[in-house]
C-alpha cells in the first residue's frame, strides 16, 4: 500500500467519523479492499473502496462519494454496502 493510499484512507476515516458523531466507524483493510464500517442507529453500513479507486480518484470526488454516503447514512436510505467507484461509473 502507497504512502498516497494511507492518507486517503486516514482521510475517509477522519472525514466519516467528523460527519457522523453518532456512528461507531471502523476501518479494515483485506488485501486490495480498503473497508470502512459505520455503525449508526442500529444499523451498520459498509463502504468499500478497492485500491485502484482510491489511487485513481482525485480528492473532489472522493469528498462528492464522502458526502453521499454520509447523507444516505444519515437518512437511513442507503443500501448497508456501497462499493465505492462503482456509483461513480468504474464498475466493481
């Protein structure tokens, strides 16, 4: 994993947990798969971002993915798994 791939991911954690004080967010990371648990109003979401995602995403869009995923959590209208890239038309 890059140096680049660390900050992003620090960067989504930091974001998730800022944005949603109430929730229990956790972070794992199984090979190539960068995951990130959010426990909020007893259901748990999952967001995951595959490495090439992360690598090719410039920081704008990651925020527009962020604060999409933050607002369907909020409203408890989001699926409970998101692959993150392929709502932004990447594919899974």
């Amino acid at each position: 994993m890059s140096s680049m791939i660390d900050f992003k991911t620090c960067e989504i954690l930091a974001h998730l947990r800022a944005r949603l004080p109430t929730a229990v967010v956790r972070y794992e990371c199984a090979g190539a798969m960068h995951k990130f648990n959010i426990a909020r109003g007893g259901l748990v979401y999952q967001v995951s971002f595959p490495e090439r995602v992360l690598a090719s995403t410039a920081e704008d869009e990651l925020k527009a993915m962020l604060r999409a995923v933050v607002e369907r959590t909020i409203l408890g209208v989001a699926s409970r798994h998101t692959l993150a890239g392929a709502a932004a038309g990447r594919g899974a």
